[in-house]
C-alpha cells in the first residue's frame, strides 16, 4: 500500500521552479530518502506532503487524502520532525510533551502517561524536569523526536533529522528511528549525510534543480554506478553534495 504518492508535482515560488515534476511513490513501513544538497528541493516536497505548502501543479495524496483537501486529516496522523529546533525554552522537557498533546486533543491523564513513556524511549526520562536550555544538541533532537511521537503517527517526516550532531548523537538517533521502522512506521527523510541513507533508508530519490534523478535502493545506486552514494550523486547530477 502507497502511503504517499505525488504526480506530476510541481512548485513555483516567484517565478522560480523549486520542484519540478516529481513523481514518488512511498509505501507503507518503508524508509524513504530524499538525498541532495541545499536547494535540491527535497525540503520544499517535504512541506508540500506536510500540508504546509500548496502545489503550483500536480497531486500529492497521503493515507489516500488530496493534501489541498484535507489537510487536517492528514496532519492528525502524521509527525514531523523539523531541522531547527523550536522547542518551548520557557517549558520543561515534559511540559513540551504535554503542551504539544493539546493539538490533538488528548486527554491529561492519557498525555502524562505518553510523555512518560516516550521520554523512556528517547533515554531522557531523568531530564524530565530540565529547562530546554540546559540540554546538549543531541537531547533537543531526541526531544524533538519524542514530540513528533505524541500522536502515535502513521507517518513520520524529518527533515535533516541529524544535522549539526556529533557521531555519537548522530547513532543514538539513528537506533530510535530503525527501532520506529521495525515497528512498521513509515518513515520519509531528508538528508545530505550518505551515511545516513545508507543506515536507514530502504530507497532513496536523488533529486538535483528540484527533480528526481534516479530511485532506488542505496545498494543497487551504488552497484549500478559504482562507489559510494556521493560518488553516485556525482555521477548522476554532475555535481557534488557539496555544492
């Protein structure tokens, strides 16, 4: 079953064509990847699926739902963990949970229980009671990995879910979301790390100047060009990551 399907998916912004006919189909308990540098558009596809941007042109449907039509539906079953960190600073680490289980509706009693429990899964049970400003880079990104939980979603985004973290952080990371996938939660990612999508991702869609280059799994990218997924990249696009 597709849980995401986009066709013909296209974004403009003043003029400029940021995606450009983009067609992905993403099934359920899989981890997708959207691979590339700054400005690939992978970020812009993401909000779109997110119902936080409309199409210019195309369709994108989640759990079967138009994202122009029900956006609210859909953002009821989904999570999203974004890149930056806009966690409360004026809130304890449970109060972010708890503050956060009031945009769906769930009960005190049930909220307490939860934050409890995910707190326990992202190992920062015993900082309960910190104030955000006092937790290292890797706790925030934990932290926001446990709120983008509270609703028990279908799907799961995030967007460079490890950006700016040490190896350590970065691993620690990594083990909660493999942990989510065997639990079939459909996970879709943005990352430039190749890493990363070597780690986690069942398929990645390379995309360059706002289209998808090439998608497959990272080992058949990787057998059919040769090298790594960098090397593919460069193969593909004519560019590296780092440009």
């Amino acid at each position: 079953m597709d849980i995401v399907k986009a066709q013909g998916l296209i974004k403009d912004y003043n003029g400029l064509r940021a995606v450009d006919g983009v067609d992905i189909a993403i099934r359920q308990g899989e981890c997708f990847g959207f691979l590339g540098p700054n400005g690939a558009g992978k970020t812009t596809v993401m909000r779109i699926i997110s119902c936080f941007l409309p199409p210019t042109a195309g369709s994108v449907t989640v759990f079967g739902m138009d994202v122009t039509m029900h956006p609210s539906l859909v953002k009821s079953r989904i999570g999203i963990m974004p890149q930056d960190n806009n966690l409360d600073p004026d809130l304890s680490v449970f109060e972010n949970l708890m503050v956060y289980a009031r945009y769906f509706d769930i009960q005190k009693k049930d909220a307490v229980r939860l934050a409890r429990v995910l707190l326990e899964f992202v190992e920062l049970q015993d900082k309960a009671d910190v104030k955000i400003e006092q937790l290292s880079g890797g706790m925030k990104h934990r932290l926001l990995l446990a709120r983008a939980l509270v609703n028990n979603p279908d799907l799961l985004i995030l967007d460079e879910p490890t950006t700016g973290l040490d190896p350590h952080s970065r691993r620690a990371v990594w083990d909660k979301l493999n942990h989510l996938k065997f639990q079939n939660t459909t996970l879709l990612l943005t990352t430039h790390y190749m890493e990363e999508a070597e780690k986690l991702c069942d398929r990645v869609a390379i995309m360059d100047s706002g289209r998808i280059v090439a998608v497959d799994t990272p080992a058949n990218l990787m057998a059919a060009h040769g090298g790594n997924l960098e090397d593919v990249y460069l193969i593909l696009t004519g560019r590296s990551l780092a440009d």
